[in-house]
C-alpha cells in the first residue's frame, strides 16, 4: 500500500498512536495485533491477485474476513482459539477504524459483527508428583545446560509462571536474602511478588554465581547457548526432550501431552491437593478471572472421586446395584401403599364392632 493511502495511515494512527500513546498496550499484545494484521493483508492480496502495497481498506471487508478466518482454520491448521484470538485482534482495529473515518463506519461495523466462535475447553493437562520428579532427577546436572535445565524448571513449578514469565526474569526481578521471592511481570504488565522456597533460590544463586551475573543488574537469568534469552519454543524443546528421557522410568509420561504450561497446571492442581485456599492460587498465578482458577478445582474433584473408587471395597454384584433398581416393582409397591390399606393389621369389621359397638348420636335440635 501506498505510503499516503487511507489503509496506510489506519495503520500507522492504530499502531504508533493508538495501542502506544493512548492504550499503553505490552510489547506482547501489539505484536499479536500486527501478525493478525499482517496474515490478513497477505491473505487478501492473494486472493484478490493484489500486491500488498495496492490494497485499500474496501479491500478488507466482511466478505475477505471471513473467508480469512476460514482459511486460518483449513488451511493454515489453527485451531478455534487461534482464530479466535485473531478476530479479537481485527476488532480492535476495525473499531479504531470506525471512529477515525465515518466514511468507513458501515464497512467496519460489518466486521465487528463477526462473533467470535465457540470452542470446546481441553481438559487439564497436569503431571503426578511422581512423573515430575522423575523428569527432574533424570537431567543430568554434571553439565552447565543440565544446571540450568534444572534451576529452570525447578523455578516454573515452584512459582506456576508462565513460559513468557520465567524466560523473562532477570537478576534484578530476584531477591535471594533472607526473605527470597522473586518479581514477576505477567499479562498485561501485572506486577505480583511470589515467594521462594529455600532451596529454588539456592539453585537460582548458585546458578546466577557461576554465570557471573551481577544480582542488581538486568541480565536474563535463564539465556541458551549463544548468551540470548530463551525463547518460548526453546523451552518447550527442552522439556519435551527431558520428558522423553524420563518415559524410561515414569512410563505414563509417555502418553502425555507435555508443553511449558503443564508445569503451571501441575502447580496448581499440587496446591489444592495440598488444602491452598483457590483465592490465595488466583493472587499467586495472577489470573484475571475467579473462573480460571476454578477449573482447577473441578480437577481436584475428579481426583477425589476416582481415588475413592479405586480404594473403596468390591461389594457384591447385587449390592453394586441400586436399590431402587434391583426390583422394577419396588417404586410401584411403594406408590401402592398410598392407594391400598393392607399394610396396617386391623381387626375385621365384625370384630371391631362387638369390641367398640357403634354409639348412635341424636343431635336435638332447639327452637328459637
């Protein structure tokens, strides 16, 4: 698009003014709105044989977004919550649109109206206490990527933070003294102190002491082999390959979906079986809704009643069933009882008669 075209100075307004001066939005969040920007862009150029440069802003209607978000879907292999994530993004920026251009209030109020699509909620994927320490004791510490693996891991489980939380921790987010905890920038640049056992911050001292890490300074803490940070994908490698390793020993890791978050999961579900107050979770793992944290608690039930039945006693197959199933004449004997008077023993008419003779009751009536 042309440097001077309406869409070109949409973009620039929503981007450098917008989401920086007036919003204030994380690094995280207006990088998210650009790929969602730019994968729409690409996507409406090829299907309308454009260059990117020569396309305007009737070129992004209703008609192109959603055939851009069926493409996502089909052919790029995202799933509803990535499509989701995207339309969110469009919106934004459709909405910044409409208020900057009346002229294009119509065309953008048609792609506000694209409701975002329901998705189905994946079950919570968590580790047994003992799958995790299999994991740990398996990586080998001889080496400087071993300690650090361990340190790494070791802190994620500790604090529940998020894959982008932990890569991003530095020296100065670590207080290790007498009181250790640590600081924790979460989404939308929420700031929440978490404490630290004693020995997570051992490891994290010993480990910043041998890297030479200035503990004032700003230095990531947990960085690959060339010295730069890890990314999010780095330690999702790192954990698949440890997982892995540990499969030898833990054999139920091996039908497990492992990923960074499973660790924040594991976390979570570990504290409620440990009596944790969700409340007291929901301020620790930052969550912005009560909802969220809930969910672990659903899954602190399950556990509960499966324990229970695989403990309980094999009572015998009558005894399995129900009571009001064991007979499907039970209910109506039941009911009968309303309706017949057999299930009281009283004496027959006759006898109750010469027992208590009936007494006749002459009512007189007085005049006025």
């Amino acid at each position: 698009m042309k440097p001077g075209s309406p869409l070109a100075r949409h973009l620039h307004t929503f981007f450098h003014e917008y989401l920086t001066a007036q919003r204030n939005v994380s690094p995280h969040t207006a990088l998210a709105y650009r790929d969602a920007l730019k994968l729409l862009l690409r996507f409406a150029a090829k299907r309308l044989g454009k260059d990117v440069d020569a396309l305007a802003l009737e070129d992004l209607g209703v008609e192109t977004v959603l055939a851009f978000l069926d493409h996502l879907e089909r052919e790029r292999g995202n799933s509803v919550a990535t499509r989701n994530a995207r339309l969110a993004g469009l919106h934004v920026f459709y909405r910044h649109v409409a208020a900057r251009d009346p002229a294009s209030f119509e065309l953008c109020q048609r792609v506000l109206g694209v409701p975002v699509k329901r998705a189905p909620r994946r079950a919570v994927h968590y580790l047994e206490r003992e799958e995790l320490d299999a994991i740990l004791r398996g990586i080998d510490r001889s080496k400087a990527a071993g300690r650090r693996d361990y340190a790494m891991l070791a802190f994620a489980y500790q604090t529940g933070a998020r894959v982008e939380e932990t890569v991003s921790v530095r020296a100065c987010d670590l207080d290790l003294d007498l009181l250790p905890q640590v600081r924790i920038w979460g989404k939308g640049r929420k700031e929440r102190i978490v404490p630290l056992w004693p020995g997570t911050a051992a490891l994290l001292r010993a480990w910043m002491e041998e890297r030479g890490i200035d503990p004032r300074g700003t230095s990531p803490v947990f960085v690959n082999l060339h010295g730069q940070p890890l990314t999010r994908w780095g330690v999702r490698y790192l954990l698949k390959r440890h997982a892995r390793a540990a499969a030898a020993t833990a054999p139920t890791l091996a039908s497990k979906r492992i990923h960074p978050h499973v660790l924040r999961h594991t976390t979570a579900v570990h504290m409620l079986d440990s009596g944790a107050d969700p409340s007291a979770i929901r301020d620790l793992f930052g969550h912005a809704s009560a909802e969220t944290t809930w969910r672990y608690t659903r899954v602190r039930m399950e556990r509960k009643r499966k324990t229970i039945e695989a403990c309980a006693p094999r009572p015998d197959e009558d005894a399995a069933i129900p009571i009001w199933r064991r007979d499907p004449t039970l209910l109506a004997q039941l009911e009968a009882i309303g309706r017949r008077q057999d299930y009281v023993e009283r004496p027959a008419p006759e006898a109750a008669e010469k027992e208590h003779p009936r007494r006749e009751i002459h009512i007189r009536h007085r005049s006025p």
